[in-house]
C-alpha cells in the first residue's frame, strides 16, 4: 500500500508532514528488513515521457496562474 501510495504520488495527501516523517523512517526500516520490500520499492512504474510530460502540465499552469 505504501509503495502505491508513494508511485502515485498522494502521500502528502494522506499524511501530514509530521507523519510523513514517520512514514519515512518506517518505509526505510521495511527497505532494510524484507526482502521483497527492496525488490518492490526498486521498482519505478514513471516512463520518462510521462514525467516529462507532467512537469511540462505543471509549468504550464504555473505560468497560467
């Protein structure tokens, strides 16, 4: 869940800063301890274009406003 939250971009919107501070520290210490968890948070589902893209949408409507 975590990790979908995190490749989707939506943790600030679930957490407040001062639980994603919490969050972070737990996401590292599942990264040192499980073995799947180094092979799932490897993992990068962004293509360049698509992120390329999304910064491009971003400057866009940041110029808009």
């Amino acid at each position: 869940m975590l990790w979908l939250l995190r490749e989707s971009g939506y943790l600030h919107d679930v957490f407040s800063n001062k639980e994603l501070d919490t969050v972070s520290i737990r996401i590292n210490e599942l990264y040192r301890s499980v073995s799947f968890a180094k092979i799932a948070f490897w993992l990068d589902v962004h293509r360049g274009v698509e992120i390329a893209i999304k910064n491009f949408l971003g400057r866009k409507k940041q110029a808009i406003k």
